[in-house]
C-alpha cells in the first residue's frame, strides 16, 4: 500500500466537540490543522451526549462565529429545578448571574462544528483505521491511519489527543508520567428519549429516598429522562411500563402534575465516574476532554470541559506561532486542571446529594439537609450558579496574529 504524507502545524486526533473547536480557533489564527476521526461522519453527527451549554461555552461560540443555529434554536434557561419530599423548587441562577445556560444537544453541535470545518477547506477524514500516534517525545511527532484504502502519514509539530478516554492518544502516553484520579459510583444513569411534554419548563432533579430520577428536555414534545440504578443493571430487564412506573414514584409530587409518559424511543445505561489525568500532556502531544478527565454527567460538565480545554490550548499554540512563545505550551495542564477540579467538585457534590448511597436513614437525612440549604439560602443558589453557568476560562479567546 503506497503511503501520502501529509504536514501541519498541529494534528488533531479526534473529531467531537474538543476537537472540531480547537481546529477552527486554529484556523482562525492561521494555524494549518489536520483532523482524524475513527468514526463515520454518519456515527459522529448522530452521538447522543449532553445538552446543556454553559454561558461560558456560548459566549466562546460566538464570538468565534459558530453559534448563528445555537441561538436560533436553543432553550435558554435561568436554573433548574430540585424536586424532594414532593415539592418543587426552582433554583434561579439568572437572577443573581444575569446569565443562562442553553439546551442544546452535543449532536446539533457537532454538526455545526463539522459544517463549520468544511467551509474552511482544510482536511477532515472521516472512517479512519489502524491511527497510531508516533515519536510524542520529539519534535517531529507523525500521525499514521488508513483512510478510503489509501495509508496516510501527517506529520506535524504537536498533536491533539481529542479522542476521548478509550482512545488512541491515552495509550501512547507514558502512564509512568501521570497521576490518574478517579472515583467509580456504585450506580449508573438509565436513561430513556421519549416522545413526552417536558413535566417542567427546565430541567429537574427529582431527589427521591429510593434513588435520583431526571427530567430534562430536548423540545416541547421530546424529553430524555434518568433513573438512578444499580452499576450492574440489566437494561433488558427494564420495560418501558417499569421504568415510566419508577419514574413517576420517584418524581411524583403535591404541587405539579403527574409526569406524562409515552413512546420510548431510545434507551441506554451509562455508569458514572470521575476521573482526571495530571498532567494533560506529554512532549509534543496534549490531552483534551474525555482523553483526560471525566465528570459523571450529573451537572452536565464534559462537553463545556472539551470546549474549555480547547480554548486554553488553542491560545498556547496561537501564542508559540506568534511569537516562539512556549509559556503557554509548557503550562498547558497546569492552566487547565484548576477548572477541570471545579467541576469535579461541582459535580461531586450534585452527585451525592442527589443520589442515594447508603441504605439507612442518615444518608438520607444529611442528603435532605444539602438540599435544605440549596433551596434557602441566597447564597448557596448563587454558588451553585456561578460553576453550573459556566465558571470564566482560564484562558479567554485572544486570537494570535501569526505571521504567514
């Protein structure tokens, strides 16, 4: 088989949110890029994964020209809303941040961010086989795949490792270089999209002694909802008429209708972890989004993470072209990680307030006492809401003017 070579600056392994965003910030900033998919364009546009955008990731979006359909079609919302002891509250982070958060599904996302990159020109391959990553500690660091049966080598100057945590780019690291910190749950999310009018006009926790229930939305008549069960459930156990059962005992309240049910037309089980990676980098090869951290999708934390990850990395390469300048390179994950901790400790703290973990009263109680305070105090809500609605990036968006 004859072999192409192909050079650039930075080659991106990967083509999700991470990905698709530092290649166009790059490209903005005259940074030539390469991006690698293993999937079919078909897979990548149709994944299903989170929906809500924090303000943060949306400001970043359009000031870099890729939210036009985001604003156009996104549920903006102020907060969400905390069901227990069959009252509703709603946590109102608006009126305290004068921000939003944005529902709007990873799938239309990246569809944006693949039609976006197939304005620029540059290349995008798609059904990518065999990628290996090579020569991370030089200077030289090549990316090898198969692509349309032709073995293509890119050869560049650092390399993006935006395929996610089972991916190409976490195996060629020296795991002797890193700390990785993770946390499993002893539960799991089963998640349900159903043809259903949203029980809320925002999304809702439904904190329940029994296990969380969630109840978010995807358009007036199209809502995703989640039961907290057992990390080694059997999906196929689960009938739509016992998971609408479970869900309407968990969500049922005194001051809101029943939850309507209806059509299930997908369904999933999904374990819950944490885990970061330290650093996110090694040589010539940087680690975003789920290659180095995830977030139980408690709080919905993993798509703004990969954007911010990409922001802070995009700024680093901008600077070195610009002016040789490595301070941002070299820094990469220490500049990073303090915000990827935030939304660990957010989460962590959704996490277990909201899900039961232990079988006696206490648990319980102390769970009750949490949610006590979120829902009464001015300045719990306003806490939760500065992370929830997008902490600020370590690195804004500061487009370097790099010389042709």
């Amino acid at each position: 088989m004859s072999i192409t070579d192909i050079r650039c600056q930075v080659a991106i392994v990967g083509a999700g949110p991470a990905g698709l965003t530092l290649a166009h910030m790059l490209h903005l900033q005259g940074i030539d890029t390469v991006v690698v998919e293993r999937q079919s364009e078909t897979h990548v546009r149709a994944r299903v994964r989170a929906g809500v955008v924090e303000q943060t990731t949306v400001d970043l979006l359009t000031e870099i020209g890729l939210a036009d359909r985001l604003h156009r079609e996104a549920l903006v919302h102020n907060g969400f809303y905390v069901r227990f002891d069959r009252r509703t509250h709603h946590l109102d982070f608006h009126r305290h941040l004068d921000r939003h958060a944005y529902v709007y599904g990873q799938t239309e996302l990246v569809a944006d961010l693949i039609d976006a990159r197939r304005d620029t020109g540059r290349p995008l391959f798609f059904d990518a086989t065999d990628v290996a990553v090579h020569d991370i500690d030089t200077d030289h660091p090549r990316v090898e795949f198969t692509e349309a049966g032709v073995h293509r080598r890119v050869r560049a100057d650092f390399v993006a490792g935006c395929d996610g945590f089972h991916g190409i780019c976490r195996q060629v690291v020296d795991s002797s270089r890193f700390r990785v910190m993770d946390r499993t749950y002893p539960f799991a999310w089963l998640g349900i999209l159903a043809h259903t009018t949203p029980v809320t006009d925002e999304g809702m926790y439904c904190a329940h002694p029994d296990g969380l229930s969630v109840h978010s939305m995807r358009g007036a008549h199209l809502t995703r909802q989640y039961l907290q069960v057992p990390a080694d459930t059997d999906l196929a156990a689960w009938t739509d008429d016992r998971i609408w059962a479970e869900l309407r005992r968990r969500s049922a309240a005194d001051d809101h209708p029943e939850l309507e049910t209806g059509e299930i037309i997908e369904r999933s089980l999904a374990p819950l972890r944490s885990v970061v990676t330290d650093p996110m980098q090694q040589g010539a090869l940087f680690l975003l989004g789920d290659a180095a951290h995830i977030v139980p999708p408690t709080g919905a934390k993993g798509l703004n993470l990969a954007i911010s990850d990409a922001c802070v990395l995009s700024h680093a390469l901008g600077a070195f072209y610009a002016h040789a300048d490595r301070t941002g390179l070299e820094t990469y994950s220490s500049t990073a990680l303090p915000r990827v901790w935030q939304a660990q400790a957010f989460s962590w703290n959704l996490t277990t307030t909201l899900h039961r973990l232990g079988d006696d009263d206490f648990d319980w109680e102390i769970r009750r006492a949490r949610l006590q305070r979120w829902t009464t105090s001015a300045d719990e809500e306003r806490a939760l809401g500065e992370v929830y609605l997008g902490l600020p990036f370590p690195t804004p968006w500061q487009p370097a003017a790099v010389p042709a």
